[in-house]
C-alpha cells in the first residue's frame, strides 16, 4: 500500500500526517526522525484498524 506523508518544517521541527489516514499524525527534531515516526505511525494505524474498515 502507497500512501503519501505531508512533512512540513517549522521553527520547532517537523511535522508529518497521512491525510488518507485521518488523525495519523507525528512529530519529529530532525526529517530522518519525523519520516521514521510516520511510517512507524502509519503502520500501527493501519494494524489498529478491522479487517472491514481496510476495504471500505
């Protein structure tokens, strides 16, 4: 499954979420960390959801 993370950049860090998946969402200090915390938030998103809800 491909999804697409919007990281953007502020004076405190980096921001990302998945608009597909609302609410999936992280932070991070540097863009290696807040990419890391997206894929690792992505995946316990998508493992949180039922079987139904995945092919609605």
């Amino acid at each position: 499954m491909i999804l697409n993370a919007v990281i953007e950049k502020d004076e405190f860090g980096y921001f990302a979420q998945i608009p597909e998946l609302k609410g999936c969402v992280t932070q991070g200090n540097t863009y290696e960390e807040v990419l890391f915390n997206i894929q690792e938030a992505a995946e316990l998103y998508l493992e949180s959801l039922k079987t139904e809800e995945l092919h609605a």
